[in-house]
C-alpha cells in the first residue's frame, strides 16, 4: 500500500553514493550529500574542525570523513545554509553538488576558497584491512539493533540527520515527516517490531519503501530504499532484515528515512523517536 502523498516537492534525484555524506536542507540538517569514501556501514557524523584558512579572516574548514554539507553549514552558522556553502564553493566542489571529497577546503564565510588537496594514491595492501573494518562495523551494528523487548532500532546505532518536525520548503508538508538516519548504501534494514507488510516497493518521492502494521495499530515506515527484502502480506518478526539503504526517490544522497504513522498515509505521522522510546528503545 502506497504512502499516498508527498515526502518532498519534486525535484531532480542526485548522485547517490556507496557512503555518507554532505547534505541538503536549509539552514539545518536535511537529507545528506555523498563523500566520495569507501565503507559499507553507517558512521555517526564527527564534529568538524575548523581550520586557519589562506587568508587572516577567512575562516575555512577541511572535509573530513562522515562531513556533510548541511552539517557543516549547520555547525559553522552559514548564512544560506548549504545551498550559499555549495555556491560560495563550486570552484572547489565542482559542477555536481552531491559529492564532496575528503581533503577538500571550504570557505565558510565569502572568503576564496583554497583549493583541495591532492587525492592521496590508493594503497593495495590496506584494502583488505578496510574491507575486513567495514563488515566488522556492519556486524556490529547488526548485533546492537535487538533489544529483547520485542522492538528494536531500524538500522543499529546510526546517527539521526535531519530530525522529526524540522520546518522547510523541502517538504511539502512543510515539515520533515520522519527522521533521517545517516547511514551508507547497502547498509540492512530492520523492521522495528513484528507486524504484516502492507506495502513494499516503489512509493513515488519515498523511492522504494516498505510499510509494515504492527499490532499496537501503528505503521512503520522505511523509506528510500536501494530494495525491499519482503512483499505485501509477508509476517515479519522484530529485527527482521526487510530491505537495504540506498538513495532512491527525491534525495540527494543514502540514508534511511524511518517513520511512524496512525495510518498507512501520508499525513498521519507521529513521532517516531518517542514511539520507539515508549517501547523501551531509544535513540
């Protein structure tokens, strides 16, 4: 069963990436951008660190690993938030701006951007020790989702993006509708609580989601999934893997947006945060 309605307004679907990212949404957080980094499990987002730029006054920052551009705009106070970051450095960003890179420099504040280190030449004999880094990280936040209390988190202890009820334009609620976990494609997807699949697949600006019911009557919602592991009808259990995180529908780069309905429609949304924590889970 469809989500019937909007997520967000219309708008181009950009450049998905296999990792975490920079981020759109005004003057605070909204759906992140990619960082061209190579992982296969979400990351908390880091507090940036502000480096001394080229110039006396001009305050820059250096992009590092799990940074988004929303972030950045967010925790620096930039005026125009990520769209007047993007802008004040496309010389440094480029024509695309879902992706940044690790290294790049950033002027903050209408300052001349620096331009961005040189990418540093990959090294073969690390690649296994990153490989066996990134299934260990997806482990375990596997092993950290259940919380034997019959209801669990949707993708382990990832980092929430952009928050239930921030206000925006992106939406044509004019609010956010869920919250957004900031985790990598491909990352498994768990269904918070036993419950029937009412709907799993395309979902217009949700992308691919799934809908499940459980038996409070509540809706539980996964949204802009790279798949759905499971079809309408299907019973599943808590911690159960439903599908996998992507970027699909009106996003600008991968996470999963998690959401709790009265309904299954659009517009019937309560919090999601309070809903898991009066199950005993929190986030």
């Amino acid at each position: 069963m469809p989500a019937k309605g909007q997520h967000r307004k219309t708008r181009l679907n950009r450049l998905t990436r296999v990792c975490i990212a920079a981020g759109t949404g005004g003057a605070a957080l909204a759906l992140p951008l990619a960082v061209a980094t190579h992982a296969s499990a979400a990351e908390p987002a880091k507090a940036p660190a502000v480096t001394a730029g080229a110039h006396a006054k001009a305050e820059t920052y250096t992009v590092r690993h799990g940074d988004t551009l929303s972030s950045i705009a967010t925790t620096h106070h930039v005026k125009g938030g990520w769209h007047a970051l993007y802008k004040e450095n496309k010389q440094v960003i480029g024509k695309n701006p879902n992706l940044i890179r690790v290294g790049e420099r950033l002027t903050l504040h209408g300052h001349a951007a620096v331009k961005p280190l040189a990418k540093p030449a990959p090294q073969k004999s690390s690649a296994p020790a990153q490989k066996s880094s990134a299934k260990t990280t997806v482990t375990a936040q596997k092993a950290s989702a259940t919380t034997n209390t019959g209801w669990t988190k949707p993708v382990g202890d990832a980092a929430i993006g952009t928050p239930y009820h921030q206000a925006g334009s992106n939406w044509s609620s004019g609010y956010h509708t869920g919250v957004d976990f900031l985790v990598w494609s491909g990352t498994p997807v768990h269904s918070v609580a036993a419950g029937t699949v009412v709907h799993a697949g395309a979902d217009g600006a949700y992308g691919n989601d799934v809908i499940i019911k459980h038996a409070d009557g509540k809706y539980t919602l996964y949204g802009h999934l790279t798949q759905p592991l499971v079809s309408e009808g299907q019973t599943v259990t808590e911690g159960q893997e439903i599908g996998i995180s992507g970027a699909t529908g009106n996003v600008t780069g991968p996470h999963l947006h998690f959401e709790v309905r009265t309904t299954p429609y659009y517009g019937s949304d309560i919090d999601p945060v309070a809903y898991l924590a009066s199950h005993g889970v929190t986030i």
